[in-house]
C-alpha cells in the first residue's frame, strides 16, 4: 500500500503497531470522508469466527478494495459478548492476520452497534467504559446506537458518548430505526425522523460520518419463502437529507440473504456501508468439523438459543480445528467476500481512497 497512506495510521494505532509495521488500518473518518462522492460500499465484516478473515483480506487485496472488521457490542463487549472476543483480542485477531496474510490494504476496525437502551446512568456508563476500551485497543470507528429512545433522549446520548472518539479524529456512525413504532405506524425510518436527529446532534457539535436507518431489511439469515423488503426510494430521500448535512452517506443492515442484485442496487441509493455479519458466520459452520458442529447444533436446542450464541461456548474448539477445515472456511469466504465487494462497485476503492487523501491531505 502507499506510503501516503501508512502516514495516515493514527498515531494511537501507529505506537501499537510500531513504526515499520506495514498495517494499514485507518480512521473510519478519513475512509468515508475521502470516498463520499464515490459510488461505492465499503463492505464491513462482523467476524464472529476469525477462521473468515484470511479469506476476506486476500479478496480485499486482490480487488484492491477498502475493507472494515467489526463486532458490535453483544458479539465483543468487555465481557467478550458472544463470540468470547474482547475489544483488545478482536483487534489482536485481526492484525494477526492481517501480519499472516501479507495484508497491506486499507482498512477500520468498527465498533458495531454500541447500545444504549435507556436513559440510565448504569447504560450510559456501560458504553463509555467500552468505547474507552476499544479506542484503547485499537477501534478507529464507532457505531453509537441510542435510537431505542426517544430522539430527543438519542441526541443527548450520542451527543456526549461521541466526544472521545471525535477529539481522536476517529470514524462516527450514528442510528435512527429501533425505537418500536406506535400503533399503526411503520417502524421505517422517515425524512423528517432524520432531519430533526442531525439538526439534533449538529447543534452539540457533532458531526457523524454515517447513519445506520431501518429500511425495510431483516438481520440475520431469510427463512425459505421469506422475501426481501428494502424500501429504496425511501433510502434514496434519506440519503439525500444526510448528504445535505454533510454526511457521507448510509449504512445498510441485513445484507445476509439480500440477492446480489439487490446489494449491487444500493450504492446507487446512498448506501455507503454494507454491514455483513451472519453471512460469515455461515461460512465458518459450512467448514467446521462435522462432530464439532454437531456438539454446537446440540447445545443450542438443549438451551433454547440460537447457535449464535454457541460460538463463545465452543471457542476453544473453534480455535483448534485442523488445517484443512480453516483451508476450507478460508476459500469459502474469499468467494464470498469476492463476490460482494464486486457488487459493492468497491473494487479499486483501495487506490481511489489513497488519491483521494492525497489530494485532501486530510488525516488524524
């Protein structure tokens, strides 16, 4: 990767890394700053099995694309969520890696979906000691999600969460979309829901990147039968009024199970974040041993849970499966990274981002 970009490692990130180090994980800001007149997503992973890196990375590298890695607060918390992945672990996984496999393209490691539920001090307080963690270990983006409540209860939360993460000059997501609709509304986002939020934090000072919306798509796997209900025209407008408050563009949920074309459709809608975690998980189980999934399958039913949350449970496991089987995970997620960051229209978003910056000269 070029120079020009490894100059842009935060400094943070840079003393963890050491001066020579040729990872190039960058701020969330300066990417979507840089590439918000592109039309393009950049594809951000939630590895939850890390046995799907290796093969994420050599697509990135091979599409010369700009790639995020991420885990969201339940999947990697400080407790390890999930998945038994801490913030300092995660990030430990993920330039492992990234050492491993040569990986020299550009990338973020995001903080997903930091959620604030209510107005306690107990929930606030939660998510500030773990983005205080994640900044230290190395996230140089940030989700903050607080549209559980009300928006005037929104704006506060974010508003005072998000000054660390932008006096470090890191990537800021914010989210409208959870709060349950009243009776006979839809749950879908609306302009004026968005208008009011981003006068709402641009009056404290800030100034997300990003915002997460709910249009219409489902998390997780589609049952068979189950169609896909993205709302566009409605992305599209709301695109617009984000755009207009100087906000690179949207984040899309719920890409698992979306057709590619579909997914290939929303960048032209002001998509800019293609957030896509089950898919991986999939993958992981597709080149498991089979005993081994069949032990988790087991665990799942015997506690009512959903095999997700299998994934701490077995980690060791997980971790000690043969060379052949990580073989196997690795070449199925390369097809499958591959064949989303070709629909994303993020091939070559590697060398657009380093002109880009090389024209801003922006960085942290």
């Amino acid at each position: 990767m070029s120079k020009k970009l490894l100059e842009l490692v935060p400094d943070q990130v840079r003393s963890k890394l050491g001066t020579a180090d040729s990872v190039c994980l960058l701020s969330g800001r300066d990417v979507f700053t840089a590439l918000k007149d592109e039309n393009l997503i950049v594809m951000a992973c939630n590895a939850r099995i890390g046995h799907a890196l290796p093969g994420i990375m050599k697509a990135a590298q091979e599409l010369d694309a700009v790639v995020a890695f991420e885990l969201t607060m339940t999947e990697g918390g400080l407790d390890g969520g999930y998945t038994g992945q801490t913030p300092d672990s995660f990030v430990g996984t993920v330039v492992e890696y990234a050492h491993e496999c040569k990986f020299t393209s550009p990338f973020f490691i995001h903080a997903d979906h930091i959620t604030v539920k209510d107005a306690s001090k107990e929930e606030f307080e939660r998510a500030r000691l773990l983005i205080e963690a994640q900044i230290e270990a190395g996230y140089t983006s940030f989700a903050l999600d607080a549209s559980f409540n009300p928006l005037p209860v929104n704006i506060d939360i974010v508003a005072r969460l998000a000054r660390p993460i932008i006096a470090r000059g890191f990537g800021l997501e914010l989210e409208l979309g959870e709060r349950p609709a009243s009776p006979g509304r839809s749950s879908l986002t609306t302009i004026g829901e968005t208008e009011s939020f981003l006068s709402g934090v641009n009056a404290r000072g800030i100034s997300p990147q990003l915002l997460a919306i709910n249009n219409g798509s489902k998390r997780g796997n589609y049952l068979e039968g189950e169609v896909v209900h993205i709302d566009l025209e409605r992305t599209r407008r709301i695109s617009e009024t984000a755009a207009s408050f100087g906000l690179a563009g949207l984040v899309q949920h719920g890409i698992t199970g979306t057709p590619l074309h579909l997914v290939g459709k929303l960048a032209h809608y002001g998509i800019r974040k293609g957030n896509i975690g089950t898919l991986w998980q999939n993958v992981a189980h597709a080149g498991l041993p089979l005993d081994l999934m069949d032990a988790m399958r087991c665990w799942a039913r015997e506690n009512n849970r959903d095999i997700k949350y299998a994934t701490r449970v077995f980690k060791s496991d997980i971790d000690a499966i043969p060379q052949e089987n990580r073989r196997q995970i690795h070449e199925m997620a390369y097809r499958e990274a591959r064949e989303f960051l070709i629909a994303f229209h993020a091939r070559g978003s590697a060398t657009k981002l380093a002109e880009a910056l090389g024209r801003t000269g922006c960085g942290s």
